[in-house]
C-alpha cells in the first residue's frame, strides 16, 4: 500500500470514527432527555391537581405540567432534529440501520403528534384549566410514548450493536 493510500485509509477511519461519536452523542442526549421527560411523566400521573379554585396544589401541578411540556418538545426534538433527521437524509451510511429506520420512523412519527397536540393543549402557563380530561389525556400520551420508546431503543440497540462491530 502505497503511502498516499495509507493516508486515505487511515482519514477514512478517523470520519468513521467521528461519526460513530456522533451518533452516540446523539443517542446519549436521546436518552437523556427521555428520561427527564418520563420521571416528570411518572410525577404528573401521580398528581390529582382537579377542580378549580386558587389552592397551591393545583398551582404545583400547573408548574409540573408546564415544566413537563417544555421536557417533551425537548426529547421530541432531540430524536427529531437530531438521529431522526441524520437517518432520514441519507447521512446514515449503515445501510441496516437506514432501513431499520425507514420501517420505524413513521410510527415514531405518529407518536410525535400525539405529543405534540398534548403540549398544544396544556403549554399555556399557569391558566390552563386542568379537568378531568387531563387524565385521559396524560394516559393516551403515555402509551404512545411508551410505543415511541419501544421503536427507539430497537433503532439504539442496532445503533450500538453496529458501532461496536465497526470498532
């Protein structure tokens, strides 16, 4: 092999590499969003902040939820703008992976909108009106992201399974 050859092999390995960094960064940030969101999810549900009136608990629970929108469109975006928009660009080069991607994506997709149409309807501050729909609400939510998780961690785990392989 020839040096300039070497030279090129040895670039090749090292964008490989930064990809794989890449990708796990991404994956780490995943998570770590996903798991802020579920414990203030675990909070929420465990909450009974009903009725009207002016009382502190339901002032709390207000607080909660706004803080748990905010999570969610984070974690949201984090798979979105991130893992998700690399796969669906072509900039994954694992071609396993893409397609693995292309099959989940559109049921991550629909979990998305759910979670969307939730923060729509109860990111307004501290004059949201919590009724007894939130509840329904909140468990609908819930087992979509539960479905979204389920289809992330396949993708992650063959995201992983691959990097460690490559290495």
């Amino acid at each position: 092999m020839t040096t300039e050859n070497k030279q090129k092999s040895v670039q090749r390995k090292a964008r490989g590499k930064e990809r794989r960094t890449g990708s796990q960064e991404m994956v780490q940030k995943l998570i770590a969003e996903r798991t802020e969101m579920f414990s203030l999810y675990c909070q929420l549900a465990g909450l009974q902040p009903f009725g009207t009136g002016k009382n502190s608990r339901l002032k709390q629970a207000q607080e909660l939820l706004q803080k748990f929108c905010q999570v969610l469109v984070d974690y949201i975006a984090a798979g979105h703008f991130s893992l998700y928009e690399r796969i669906i660009n072509g900039m994954e080069r694992r071609r396993q992976i893409a397609t693995l991607a292309e099959k989940l994506y559109p049921r991550i997709a629909g979990a998305t909108e759910t979670a969307l149409d939730f923060n729509d309807k109860y990111d307004c501050g501290d004059h949201c009106e919590i009724t007894m729909a939130f509840s329904d609400d909140l468990s609908r939510l819930g087992e979509k992201l539960a479905n979204r998780i389920e289809l992330e961690d396949k993708l992650i785990q063959h995201l992983v399974l691959n990097r460690r392989a490559g290495e």
